[in-house]
C-alpha cells in the first residue's frame, strides 16, 4: 500500500509500512524565510538552480580552514541567520531555518563563511553554524530511491524536489547512497544537489 506523506509543502510517497510514513512527517523541511520580510517565506526549491561550479584540479585553500574552495558542507542549527557580510554588525539577510540543508563554501574571511545555497543565493555565515556533514537535497521532480544502486530494482519512496536527504556514500560516478524519512537507498547522483560532478567517498 502506497502512504503519501506532506511534509511543509514537500510530500513523500513511501512504499512502506505506517510506522515509516510516521517518522517522514517528522522530517524537517521547513523552507528559508527572510527576516526583512516576516510575513513571507521562500518558495519551495526549484528545478531551475545555477549550475555548481566545480572545483579546480588543485582548489584554492581557505585562509583559515585550510580546506579546498569551494567545497560543500549543511547547516549546523535549526536557524541560522545568513549575513550581507562576514560579521555579525552586518545586517541578517535571510535566516535558514533547515538543519542539514547543503551549502557551497565559497569563500572564508576568518570566522566566517561565504555559502551559496540550491537558489544561488549568497551570503555569509559563522564557521560555527556549518558541520562537514553531508546532506543533499532531491531536484528535478519526483525522484525514485531504489534499494539497489540499480534502476531495476525495487522503489523504496519517491521524494519531491528540494526533499533532504543525508549523503552515506558516494563510491562512483554514478549512483549514491542516501538516507530518506529514515530509509537508505540509493539514487543517480545526477539527481542530487550537493556534491560536485565526480567526487567519490565512503
């Protein structure tokens, strides 16, 4: 039996018993919201993103972290206040309110990050708010997550664009392991926003 989740604007549809269906609702998807504007939030994650620069053969180092730029990471707490500025007497551009959602490093001033987010969007924010934790988020429509690295086998769920999931494990070009609502399985990276073209880990 098919259970279809809503999940703050984001469905799931879970081949899977009532007790998994439960934990997805659980799952926070809470979409961006902007302190300038209280009343609103950003809309839902689209298909139509930039594309995602890829890191040189020999990346740029950051001047504090000494980690390559760019380079992905997510979010660390529940809110996190993205600055105009690497500051905190900058004002607050928008406030993240997404743990795990995936972000580009793309520059480093002492404490604080440069991050472009799935929308393009750029601005600055504490090294301390961003964890080496992988997380990717689902693009390109409703997405299949196989048991399998193999389209073949059998469908797990399907989750909606801009549906969080943890990146295990990426061991090819092709296909990476991910977590869902509590279901691991495994999806085409071409599907995923938040690892580069050929990046490869365990």
């Amino acid at each position: 039996m098919l259970f279809r989740v809503a999940v703050f604007g984001l469905s799931l549809t879970l081949l899977a018993p009532p007790l998994l269906a439960a934990e997805a609702k659980q799952t926070p998807l809470t979409p961006v919201s902007t302190s300038a504007a209280p009343a609103s939030t950003l809309a839902a994650m689209t298909t139509a993103q930039t594309s995602t620069r890829v890191p040189a053969d020999l990346p740029e180092k950051g001047a504090d972290s000494g980690l390559p730029l760019p380079r992905f990471v997510s979010l660390a707490a529940e809110k996190v206040n993205a600055r105009t500025g690497p500051g905190s007497r900058y004002p607050i551009a928008w406030q993240y309110q997404r743990r795990g959602l995936p972000v580009e490093v793309v520059a480093e001033y002492e404490y604080w990050r440069r991050i472009r987010d799935h929308d393009g969007t750029e601005t600055w924010v504490h090294k301390n708010l961003t964890s080496g934790r992988r997380y990717a988020v689902v693009e390109g429509g409703v997405r299949s997550l196989f048991r399998k690295p193999d389209a073949d086998t059998e469908v797990l769920l399907t989750a909606e664009t801009g549906v969080q999931a943890r990146l295990r494990k990426c061991p090819d070009a092709m296909w990476c392991q991910v977590e869902i609502a509590g279901t691991k399985g495994w999806m085409p990276r071409s599907w995923l926003w938040g690892l580069y073209p050929g990046e490869v880990f365990d």
